[in-house]
C-alpha cells in the first residue's frame, strides 16, 4: 500500500459525497453510489473482461485490465425506471404510466441496461457522475468515466436496483493507465 493508494481511497469517499450532494431533479435522490477495491474491484475488473470475451469487443478487456489495475473504483448508478410522476415526455412516453407500461412490456430483454429511463433521472446520473469526476480531477487522482464497469457491475448484483450505472477507476501513478491505449484490431 502506498501513500498514494491511500490518498485515492480518501478521493473515492470525496467523489461519493460529491455525487450524493450533486443536485437531483425534485429533490428526490435515486442515486446508488459503491466503493470497490481490492478483491471487489479485481472480480469487476475480471467480469469485465470476461464480458469482452462473450461479445468479442475487444475494448471491453482494456477497461476490465484497467479497472484491475487501479487503486478504487467508485460505482454510481440510478433507480431511472422509477418516475417522477410530471408526465414530461423525455422518455419518449406522453406520460409517465406509459413508461411504466413499455418497461413491463421490455422485461426480460438482454441489453446492458433496461428501460425505458425517466430522463430526468437519468440527467441526475449525469450530474453525480460529473460532480465526481470532477471531485477527482481536482484531487489530481487519474479517472476514466466507463459505461463497461457500470453496466458490468449491475450484472454481477452491485447498485441492486439501479436500471443505469457508470464505474470510475482511479489511480494515481507517474502516468495515466485510461488514455493513449492501444486497441486491437
């Protein structure tokens, strides 16, 4: 354990209250927030990977080695499938019952997310995702914002009743693990 490793641990908590406190639309918070390291992170990491073996895209076991190799990794999905009952139209429904309707209509479907999503939730996720990103960046700790981890982790029963989720690993090194990667062909 380096001292490094221990300041990130500290930034995940920070990044977590950032998204906690992040504006959510009404007021009303839906947001699910998880902290993985170690063995946690290592079994997201490797689920990760073996996803990108089932699919065959190859960015996928990038994300899961770089996930292995960070110091934390902090999960923040949403409940988008509830509603907020204001019949908004942004979900492509004219009301929010029929969101409720085309969801019950989509269950058992095998997409890495399920919805149809309330779009104001899902800009709440956005926000917290944001807000934490943020958080990081001003800690000087590397992060790279990942669909994969999120989508990943909700697979294997984190963020338990989350429809949409986003990993962020971190990792503090001489050199950032997230970007200049080069993918396979």
């Amino acid at each position: 354990m380096t001292s490094e490793s221990d300041a990130v641990k500290t930034v995940a908590g920070l990044m977590a209250l950032a998204a906690r406190t992040a504006p959510k639309a009404c007021g009303l918070d839906s947001i699910k927030i998880e902290i993985l390291i170690g063995k946690e992170q290592k079994a997201l990491g490797d689920n990760i990977i073996a996803a990108a073996k089932e699919t065959g895209m190859d960015f996928l076991r990038i994300n899961g080695e770089q996930v292995k190799a960070s110091d934390a990794t902090v999960l923040i999905g949403v409940e988008g499938t509830k509603t907020l009952g204001i019949n908004c139209g942004g979900c492509g429904y004219a009301s929010c019952a029929e969101m409720i309707q085309a969801q019950k209509a989509g269950k058992g479907r095998d997409s890495a997310y399920t919805g149809p999503n309330c779009v104001l939730k899902i800009s709440d996720l956005g926000i917290a995702v944001g807000s934490a990103a943020k958080t990081a960046q001003i800690n000087n700790v590397d992060n790279r914002i990942m669909y994969t981890a999120g989508f990943v982790a909700m697979k294997a029963g984190h963020l338990k009743g989350c429809s949409v989720a986003y990993g962020i690993p971190l990792r503090a090194s001489g050199k950032s693990i997230y970007f200049d990667v080069q993918f396979g062909h």
